[in-house]
C-alpha cells in the first residue's frame, strides 16, 4: 500500500463537523455586510510581489519573513496574498473604482504567512476583508466599528472588547519615530536582537512586543498620542464621542500601532481572552495614504478585517449556539422498483416544494438499516417507499422528531405536508 501523502505543516482542512460554524459566520456576516450597503468584490489570491512591498511596508515582519513569494516562468515576482487590503486597492485602480467615487466593499477568502503555526493561527487561513473608500470623517470610522459590534452580537459572542488608538498624521508618526529611536536607543541594553533590527526599520513595532523582558522599557517609552496633530485629534475625539453615544464600550490603547505601514489616524482591534495569546480577532483601522501611495489619487479610506479561524475558534469557546442544519426529509425506498421509481419522486418533490432539504438514501439494504440511516441524519421526516407504496402511488410517511403516528399519503398531500415544514 502506498504510503499518505501528508498535508502541509500549518494549512488546514476544514472537515463535516465543523462547517457548520463556518457557515454560521459567514453567512450571518455577509447578510449583515448586506444590510450596511457593502458590495462583494472578488481578488486574485496571487498578486505581483511590488504591491505588497509598496503597502505593507518592505521593513514589516509580513513583507521580511513571512511571504510566500517565488518566481514565475516569465521571471516575474508573484506572492500569495497575505492580507486583503492591498489587493482590493488595486483592484479599484485597475478598474477605475474610486475615480470620483465612493465604495462601501468586502472580499473574503483565504490568505498565506509563513509563521509558526499555533492555535488558530496558520500559515493558510481565511479573512473577512471589509474595505470603505472614499469617505474621510470619523462617522465612517464609527460605522466599521458598530458593524463589526453588531456581528458579535448577531454570533452570540459576549467576550470581545474593543482597543482603540490613534496613529495620527505621517508627520506626526515620523516626529514620534524620532522620538521613539532616541529613546530606544537611550535603553538598547534592554532590547532583544529582533527590537535593536526593528530600530533601523520600524520602531513602532517594537511597542507591538510581547518579550516580557522588555515590558518596564515598552511602558517608559513617550505616547504617540502626545505627539498627535490638531486634526487627528479632533477626528479621534469624534469617534470616540460617536462610540460613547452609540453604548459601545472601548479601552484606549495608546500602544496599539499594527503591523501594517499603510495605517494612520484611527486604529483598532477586538480582543478576546478565550483564545491564550492569539487574542485578537479583528483589526483595523485607516489607510489614508495608501492608495495614492500605489498610484491613485490622494483618497481616504478605512478598513477592518477578522479571521475566521479564531472566531470559530472562539464560538467553540464561548459554547455559542450554531444553528444546525438537518434535511427536511429523508427517502427510504426497498427493492429495486422503489429505488427506481423514489429516484423520480425526489426529484418531483425538490421542483414541487421551495426549498426543501430532501436526503435519498443510497446505499440499499433492509428498511431498519435505513431508517437508522434516515435517523442519525436528523431529518423530520422518513418517507418510505416499499412495493405497496409504488403500486398505490403513495409515501409511508413517518416522522422521526415526534410522536404523531405514521400516514401514507398521496404526492399532492405529502408536497402540502413538506411545503409547510421545508426551509
């Protein structure tokens, strides 16, 4: 016997058993996008290697370490998409989208990092990307925040609690760099290796650090939110004004900053303690400068985006409810003349009955193995067929989920019958 071909260290299957959470949060998060007037747009999962340099930011640890990037037979640089944001940037450029426009639009999907795998986190893992264009005031920053509340709730998630910072303006961000590095470099015995690199690149991802050997010098460090420009704090002050008065609860994280280059002014994250360390759920926040960063017109912009691993992850953990999805019926038929003639019953009845769940069982055998079948499927109904019911043009129908008594009915009877009960 040939040996299995294993699955990739950190890229997982989504098996039967957990699809339905999957589904659940999905589905109940594009019917919510929906209802705010955000469009669905779909992006290629391979982008060329540039665009991500040119807005994640060529000193990031996604861009530095953790792209899955090679070279096509052309010679070209292509990677698999770490993230959304960019792609769906360069797809309303490509198209034309934001010349004089506004765009409220999401995309979803899997994307690729090449990281340690940990509990839900992988190096394949899926995201819910929401992106609004084109929209420069606080009220829009509100309205992603509320959205993403909203979705909590409609989950049945209580644990989520909501970070909130300001980056500011990108002067603002490079006299805070400065100060930052002065700082640092003023305490460089108290850094490890990856923060002392981090001082030439990107000193505010040392903030992001979760050494605890270098809590006491991340805690000194000066607040980016000193160093906030007029204009940045007065859009801050509204959004939080905005949250106050919409009853959503949030905590000030001045050492909140991101990952990404491309973020300024608002930046948020939902966090959770149901998860260990991987606590975060969704982030965001604004990307004023990223598109005409890639070639676009001076526009703002602002986003979110969640991952689905760790919100299922984390209905499991808060022993959500998930709504569980069983057939309307299941068809038992006995004997070869009923298997024949069930086949074009259940095809009759999923043309006669709006959206009926109708299971056929197909695998044979004697009426006890496959009402046990009909069962464990959780079905409502068993409809049976044997050769009495083919000769007087009739279903045994048998319910599975009550008391009442077995009938036998006519076909216009059992579509009244399944109608009512179906969806």
């Amino acid at each position: 016997m040939a040996s299995l071909v294993q699955p990739v260290r950190g890229i997982n299957d989504v098996l039967p058993s957990a699809a339905d959470s999957w589904r659940f949060v999905e589905s109940t998060a594009h019917q919510l996008l929906e209802r705010y007037g955000y469009e669905q747009i779909r992006t290629p999962v391979i982008e060329r290697t540039e665009l991500f340099k040119r807005s994640i930011g060529e000193a990031t640890d996604i861009v530095e370490k953790e792209m899955y990037t090679f070279d096509d037979r052309n010679g070209d640089s292509l990677t698999l998409r770490p993230e959304a944001t960019a792609g769906v940037v360069r797809a309303g450029l490509s198209h034309g989208l934001f010349h004089n426009q506004q765009q409220k639009l999401w995309c979803s999907g899997p994307m690729f990092r090449h990281e340690k795998p940990q509990k839900a986190r992988y190096r394949q893992f899926h995201q819910l990307s929401v992106e609004a264009i084109g929209y420069a005031g606080a009220d829009l920053d509100a309205e992603l925040i509320a959205l993403s509340a909203r979705l909590w709730r409609r989950l049945g998630l209580t644990s989520p609690r909501l970070e909130l910072n300001s980056l500011g303006t990108a002067a603002a961000r490079q006299t805070y760099r400065d100060e930052l590095v002065e700082y640092f470099s003023a305490h460089g015995q108290g850094l490890d290796a990856d923060s002392r690199r981090r001082l030439e690149t990107n000193p505010l991802r040392i903030l992001d650090s979760k050494n605890p050997e270098m809590a006491d010098v991340i805690a000194a460090a000066p607040l980016l939110t000193e160093f906030l420009d007029t204009e940045s704090r007065d859009h801050f002050d509204e959004l939080k004004a905005m949250l106050s008065a919409a009853g959503i609860d949030f905590v000030l994280n001045p050492r909140l900053v991101r990952g990404l280059d491309y973020y300024s002014r608002t930046v948020f994250e939902w966090v959770t303690d149901r998860l260990g360390a991987q606590g975060a759920i969704c982030s965001g926040g604004r990307y004023d400068g990223l598109i005409s960063q890639l070639g676009g017109r001076d526009t703002p912009a602002s986003g979110w985006a969640l991952g689905f691993e760790r919100v299922v992850e984390l209905l499991e953990a808060e022993a959500c409810a998930i709504p569980e999805q069983q057939p309307d019926a299941y068809l038992v038929a006995v004997g070869d003349a009923a298997r024949q003639h069930g086949f074009a019953l259940a095809e009759t009845l999923r043309d006669r009955v709006t959206e009926l769940w109708l299971s056929m069982d197909c695998t044979g055998g004697g009426i006890k193995a496959q009402l046990k079948r009909a069962d464990k499927s959780g079905a409502r109904y068993a409809l049976i067929l044997g050769e009495d019911e083919v000769r007087e043009s009739r279903v045994a129908v048998k319910p599975l989920r009550t008391d009442d008594p077995q009938t036998s009915l006519e076909l216009d009877a059992l579509v009244a019958l399944l109608q009512r009960d179906a969806g």
